[in-house]
C-alpha cells in the first residue's frame, strides 16, 4: 500500500505539464514489462503489490535499488545515461479491457533557478507521487487526449480519434514533488522524503531543491474510437490469499507514479550543475560520462611570453591572408581534457553507439558565419599558468573536426569521437587540442573553465524510442 495523506507542503505548488518556458532535459522510454511488484513501498515482496507498468531499466522487480539499476543497466529509455526505473498503475479500459502504455517521455524542469539553484540527483534516490486513494483533481495530475484541449486535471473528456485518426491517444502527466529532505533517499509510510516547491523555493523540511521529474505517459489505442476518460480505471492493491491474487481497481483520480534514480553520477550532475542551472534547456543532450577543461588558455603570436590562462575568455584570431601562418599574427585557443572511459562489459555493438563531443560556449565577434578548426596538438605536457607561444607544444594543422558559427552566442556540440578513440587506442588518459580561427584574421570568443559555461569533453549514447 502506497502512502497516500500529503501534507500541505506536499499539494503546494505549480500543475503538471503546464507550458514550461525554463531550463530542462528530456527522456523518452518505452514501455517494457507489467509486475505486481513495488521496489519502493514493498521492497522485497514480489507479485504482493498492484500491477505496475515498468519504463526504463528493464530488470526493474521488487528487489531493484540503485545498485542493481547500475550493475544492470539495461534501459528502454533513448538515452543510455538513464538507467532509472518508472512505474505507473495498470490500466483498464471502460469495456474492461487491460492495456499497456506505449512510451512515457519524461521532462526534467526547474524554475528560478538563480536564487533557487539546484542539487543532482543522489545516487539511490526514490520518490513518490500523486495519491492512489485519490477521489478527485490533483493539481500535479493532468489528463490529455491526443485529440483534445490541452491538458487538465479533470476526467470527463470524452477522447476522440487523434489527428492521424489511427488510434485514440490519452496521457497522463505526473509531476514529482522536487524539494528533497536532504537525508532520506526512500520514502516510507507515514513520512515522505519530498515535498513540493512554492514560487521556485523549498519548504525548510525539504531544503534540498532536484530537478522535478514530469512525467508524460502515453497510451495509444488504435481498437477504440472514443474513450471516457471519466470511465478509466487504474490498479489498486490486490487482495492476497496466500500467494492467490484478486485484482482490485480504482478511478482515474488514483492515478500516481513511482520514480527510482538510475541516472550515472556524472550525467546527474551535469543535468542539474551544467544544464539546467545555466538556464538551458538540454533536451536530450546530457551525457553518460563528461569530464570538464583541465586546463585551457590561449597563446598569441603578437604576445610570445604572455600566459593567458587566468582570462574568463579563449580568443582565436588567426591571419593567414598574406603568406600563411608564419608571416602573420596567429592567436590560438589550447584546451585539454582527461577521457571519459568507454563502459566495460559492452560489446563492440554496444560501444560503437557512444560518441565523444565537445560542448562549447561562444560565438565570433563580426557578423556572418565562418569555420573554427580543432587541431591536434603534440603534447598534453603544458599548463595554463604557464604555456606561452614561446614554449607551447607542436601544433598538427590537419584538424580533427570543424564547426561553423555565427555572432550569436550560445552553445555548439562538436563530434571529436574519432581523435577520442584514437587517443584511447594509444594508450592515452588525456587529450589536448589547439583551436584555431577561419584564416581570414575574424574574432572568435569562448568562455573559459574560469566561468560556469566552459568546454567539456562528453560521452554520450542514444537509441530511438518510437512514439507511436
């Protein structure tokens, strides 16, 4: 039995799935399996709990905890960061029939993010929402049909065929509380571990603001026409005589979801440290593994003995117009990176799907778009307190990668997976590289590891995951 009386911090706070204008991410995962088990409420006791339909880890049971989302990290979800493990009730249709959703896309959101930033996710974190004993609207509870007005925490639309007339889609939006208590990974009866935000701020219980996890689960159903969604019933607690089940069914206000964390450490931490806190939204790009500059300055033909690894900016500002690079001022960006490791245990199928990038922030300074180049350079053996043009290391002008940009500052993502890989191979735990200008003499500014927006190195791994 889940715990159901939520206090009033609990029911404080925004709706679910409203428009959301501020930083977040996104996950899809598709459905994978149905038990009647409860890893968070009744750990331990498998086929004891209600029916639940699992997305993401697909070795989630009655016995899963963050450790074992981790060791088996097999997941649904399109990105393979996320291990976690979600669960909603089963559903029932009007005419009695039991369906399966097909997918569920989860928004990882926050609000004031400035005054009220966020802390990752910890490691084995588990959290609870909406209330299974529920008779009536529940602000984080919303209900969507594929053909309807937008989403509302009222049943009673009567869902039609959606815009494709394939299939009758409904959805339920499912916001969890965001404000952690800072100690208790677990809820447990009589005592949540999470409450909700007020104007972007946490209740003094609950200090601890995390990324609110939002939920959107799909049903779609292409053997009806027309769905009630007043008619809808979800699993409640079965009735158990020995190890005999008699299912139990309640209204479509019951409607609750569980969520067990199983993102990696390090793309929970750059979900909420490097996203969302910078006020970005990410979509799908947080990354399996990253690591951030361990060094990077730049060196200036026209400065020869000046280090410049202090400065909050990386300035390329290469001149090649009138006999090349050695008759002309060169101004070029060195940054250096440790190499996220490659997972073990994955087949080379498996690890093929994993690319090296680089996320930068910056722009070039006149109008018009024009192309940096990433070269390779002959150590990693200098510091940015220390390197000058004078005693930088070897520079290798055939590049590894390209970008092209304009004036607008933002952020670029660069694929450097074949010189990564290539350093892997030779045995190489960093890697370093000279950037360079457009060879025309134009300006190119970026942000340095001396501000929150600096370049990392990130090891990413996505699969498609169909919405139907």
């Amino acid at each position: 039995m889940k715990y159901s009386t939520l206090s009033a911090a609990l029911m404080a706070g925004i709706a679910s799935f409203t428009v959301h204008a501020g930083p977040q991410a996104q996950a899809t995962c598709a459905y994978h399996h149905t038990l009647g088990d409860d890893a968070i409420m009744m750990f331990g006791k498998p086929n004891q709990a209600m029916l639940h339909d699992f997305f993401g880890n697909t070795h989630t049971d009655a016995y899963s905890s963050y450790a074992t989302l981790r060791a088996k990290p097999d997941t649904t979800c399109d990105n393979k960061a996320d291990s976690s493990a979600y669960w909603v009730p089963t559903m029932k249709l009007p005419d009695g029939e039991i369906v399966k959703p097909a997918y569920q896309k989860t928004y990882y959101q926050a609000s004031n993010v400035d005054t009220n930033p966020l802390t990752p996710f910890p490691p084995g974190l588990e959290l609870l929402a909406g209330d299974h004993h529920g008779t009536g609207p529940n602000s984080h509870i919303t209900f969507l049909c594929g053909n309807g007005k937008g989403y509302s925490n009222k049943a009673g639309e009567v869902c039609g065929l959606r815009a494709a007339g394939d299939a009758v889609q409904f959805n339920i939006g499912i916001a969890f509380p965001n404000c952690w208590d800072g100690v208790n990974l677990k809820p447990v009866h009589g005592k949540m571990n999470a409450a909700y935000s007020v104007s972007g701020a946490c209740p003094a219980d609950f200090p601890v603001k995390i990324p609110t996890v939002n939920m959107n689960i799909a049903w779609v159903l292409p053997q009806i026409t027309s769905l009630d969604t007043s008619k809808i019933q979800l699993s409640m607690d079965p009735t158990m005589q020995g190890d005999q089940r008699t299912e139990n069914w309640g209204g479509i206000y019951t409607a609750h979801a569980d969520f067990m964390n199983g993102w990696t450490e390090n793309g929970a931490k750059f979900m909420a440290e490097l996203c969302m806190n910078n006020n970005m939204d990410c979509g799908t790009n947080v990354p399996y593994d990253y690591s951030p500059a361990i060094d990077d300055s730049y060196v200036s033909s026209q400065e020869p003995n000046a280090n410049f690894g202090q400065k909050p900016d990386l300035i390329l500002q290469d001149n090649w117009k009138d006999g090349g690079r050695k008759a002309n001022p060169e101004t070029l960006a060195l940054v250096k990176f440790k190499i996220p490791p490659l997972p073990q245990g994955l087949s080379e199928t498996e690890l093929a799907n994993f690319k090296y990038r680089i996320r930068l922030y910056g722009a070039k300074e006149e109008s018009g778009a024009d192309q940096i180049f990433f070269y390779p350079a002959g150590s990693s053996d200098w510091n940015e307190n220390s390197v000058t043009w004078d005693n930088r290391p070897s520079c290798n002008y055939n590049s590894d990668a390209i970008l092209y940009l304009d004036n607008t500052r933002k952020f670029h993502y660069l694929d450097v997976d074949k010189a990564v890989r290539k350093a892997i191979a030779a045995g190489k735990t960093e890697i370093s590289w000279y950037i360079g200008g457009d060879r025309q003499g134009h300006t190119f500014r970026f942000n340095s590891a001396e501000t929150k927006e600096s370049m990392v190195l990130m090891l990413s791994s996505y699969v498609k995951v169909p919405e139907i």
